[in-house]
C-alpha cells in the first residue's frame, strides 16, 4: 500500500471507514460460502471418482440394509447391471435373495434369509 499526501485524505472520516469495513464484511460472507462449497463440491467429486475406479467391489449399506451406494467393480463381481442393482436391490436381504440361486449353497442362504 503506498500513502500520498492529499488535501482529500480527510475527506472519509471514521463512520465512514466502520461502514466500509461493514460493507466489506458482508459482502465477504457469500463469497466465503461460494468458496466452502466448490471445496466440498471438489471433495464430493473426487471420493466419487475415486469410488468408481476402485478396482474392489464395494456396496455401502445403511444400518437398516438398504443400498445406498454401489461401485461398478462390486456391480461387476455380482453380475449385476445398475438397473438391477437400484431395482431389485432395495436392502440387503432382497440382494442374499437374487444371489441365493447363484451359490453352491443356496439352502444355507435361503434358511438364513427365511428367519430374517
């Protein structure tokens, strides 16, 4: 910052320098959510990225056994497309369902399913 003097130097006083700095402060705060948010946005992006080219199958579940989330590599190792994953895997018990057939042994799985 470099200060010259000028006859105008006393032409802002103190009230009007607070309303300035005022100014400054509310005008910073949506740029500061702006900013929070393409951060999250980035992070969001990358983890899903990184998810994706996850060569392991990996299916997030919550605690209630519904399907949240499922990469293309565990989508893969099950033989499931998208479509089925999102439809006929709403929980984790539909997904033992679909699977049971496919396993050596399927009436361990179906008995398993059944008391559930």
């Amino acid at each position: 910052m470099m200060l010259l003097h000028s006859p105008r130097s006393a032409a802002f006083g103190e009230p009007e320098l607070r309303l300035m700095h005022a100014l400054c402060q509310q005008a910073s705060r949506p740029l500061k959510r702006v900013l929070w948010y393409h951060q999250q946005e980035e992070a969001r992006n990358r983890l899903e990225q990184m998810l994706t080219d996850l060569p392991t199958g990996l299916a997030l579940f919550d605690r209630q056994g519904v399907l949240l989330q499922a990469n293309p590599a565990w989508l893969h190792i099950w033989r499931l497309n998208g479509d089925t994953a999102t439809q006929a895997v709403q929980r984790l018990d539909d997904l033992l369902a679909l699977l049971a057939p496919r396993l050596p042994i399927q009436m361990h799985w179906l008995t398993f399913i059944s008391r559930a």
